[in-house]
C-alpha cells in the first residue's frame, strides 16, 4: 500500500505539478490511512470498501479535527483511488458514493486599508532586514501572491520598467502580477542594499527574498514575518500571507475592479473560486451603511 502511495505522490508531482506543500500534505494524509488499514490488517487497496472508509471517517470525527482536515483528508484518498483506477491496478473505486457533510464556508479575513497601512509602516526601515521585510508586504499586497509565489520569485521574473512581476502558481501556471509604485520602490531598496547576505549556494543566486544566512527564504519564515509586523504595528487580529491576498482582492471590488479581472489578478482558475470576496465586499458596504445612514439602525423587519 505504501508503495502505491509513493508512486501516487511520483505521478501527482510530475503529471500535475503539486507543490512540495501539497505532496507533504497528501503524503500525511495518506500515511494516516495506511496506518489505519493496516490495524485492520488489510494491506491492499483491493480489500478497501466504502465501509472500510467510513470506519476512517468516523475515527477522524471522533478525534474533533475541523471539518475542512476531514474533508482535506477525503479528498486526498479520492485522489489517491481514482488515480489506481486509471493506472488499471484497481477496480472499484472505494470512495464512490463516499460524502461529507457540506462545510459551512467562511468568509476570507481581511485588513482594512487603514490596517494595511500600519501594517506597511511596521518594517524597521533602517535595517537590511526591515528593508526586505517591508519589501515582502508591500510585494504580497500590491499583487496578491500566495505566499509561495512571494517566496519563489526571482530576478529575473521582476520587471521594474512596466511594474509586473512574473510569479508560479498552483500547478507551477505562470501569470504576471501587477507591482505598484510602493512595491517597486522598496523592492529596489532592499535588492540594491549592500547589507543584503551574499546567496548560500548558485540556486540561491536568483532568489529576491533571502533569509540572514543567504538562503532562500520559506513560506513559512514569511508567515512569521508577517505576524510579527502586525504584533508591531499593533493589530488586533491575526495578519497571514493570505490575511493581505485576501485583502488585496477585497480592496479592489470595493474600489470598483470587476470580478474577472480580479480573478485574473488573483490566478484563479475558476471565477466561482473569486466570487467569494463579493461577500466580503457588500458585508464591508453594509458596515459602512449601519454605521452611515440615519435610518439604518434598529431592529430591522424581515
């Protein structure tokens, strides 16, 4: 079973472009449920049936993991069965008619602009590190990069002449992202700082963002970067990488963008994927109504 698993991982790494996060994820995941499978002594997938499966469900719930782990962890198996399918090793998908209980989807957070600007100003500017700390805010809100995207950009994929950068999304689909005047002018200040750490080795030669050591920095040391500017600029709510991709595409549908090209800006493949952030958008306008206009408080009559 292991074995299949791996090669599974192999298949969605070369034919599907997952990124090192998602096969770490899938791996996890998978791991998990040969664990499970294997105190049952079944050591094959021609032994799994959909009540096998939702045996694994239920351990999963009892454990009181978030539906969307749970969900995540379905969806993994269902990619891993159908992937045998094709390959012919299998011939009755275990997870056919397999559900779960629909996740009650919440809405994305958000700064406010006035947020984002304390956040911005965070940054000890008269440091290297401050320097490029800023440098990676300003680049992740002004074009709305996953935080992988921020971590894997290159030199050469910066184009300060026409402001656009060119990043790697999911399934490594290229896109070019807009860079405003503010993200260009202090990615120029950090890449032209002569403290900036000499690059580890020749792959990290390219690299925009490098760590103290001179590698390339990691998603994850970003997300620290990021809560840790908005400890210092004295937020209330937790700040992530995607705390400002979300607020980028909330900011523009309140300023007037129209969805596609946000979806576009944003590298979605599917415009129902960005037609969450129209929720965010008219429960920030309601805000402001309630708040605004004279007749807007009090009980309402539904």
């Amino acid at each position: 079973m292991r074995a299949d698993v791996q090669r599974f991982l192999t298949t969605l790494s070369a034919t599907r472009g997952a990124s090192p996060h998602t096969l770490r994820a899938y791996g996890r995941d998978l791991e998990e449920l040969c664990l499970f499978l294997e105190q049952r002594g079944i050591e094959s997938a021609d032994g799994i049936g959909p009540r096998t499966l939702r045996g694994f469900l239920v351990r999963l719930d009892d454990r009181n993991l978030a539906r969307a782990t749970i969900h995540r962890k379905l969806s993994a198996a269902r990619s891993f069965f159908r992937q045998m399918m094709r390959e012919g090793r299998l011939e009755v998908d275990p997870t056919t008619g397999l559900r779960q209980a629909r996740m009650a989807r919440s809405l994305p957070t958000c700064l406010s602009t006035e947020e984002i600007e304390q956040l911005l100003r965070a940054p000890d500017t008269k440091t290297t590190s401050g320097r490029r700390d800023l440098a990676l805010l300003e680049l992740s809100y002004s074009a709305g990069t996953r935080a992988a995207e921020t971590v894997g950009v290159n030199r050469m994929d910066l184009d300060f002449q026409s402001e656009v950068v060119r990043v790697r999304g999911k399934g490594k689909k290229e896109r070019l992202a807009a860079l405003g005047s503010h993200a260009t002018t202090a990615l120029r200040d950090y890449l032209g700082d002569p403290g900036r750490p000499a690059p580890q080795t020749p792959a990290d030669r390219d690299a925009v963002f490098l760590n103290e050591r001179g590698g390339r920095l990691t998603t994850r040391s970003l997300g620290r970067i990021v809560e840790k500017a908005a400890l210092e600029a004295g937020l209330l709510r937790r700040a992530t990488p995607h705390t400002l991709r979300h607020s980028f595409a909330t900011h523009l549908l309140d300023a007037g963008a129209d969805l596609r090209s946000v979806q576009e800006l944003l590298g979605h493949a599917h415009l129902v994927t960005t037609q969450i952030y129209t929720h965010v958008s008219v429960e920030h306008l309601r805000k402001i109504y309630e708040k605004a206009h004279p007749r807007a408080g009090g009980d309402r009559l539904v």
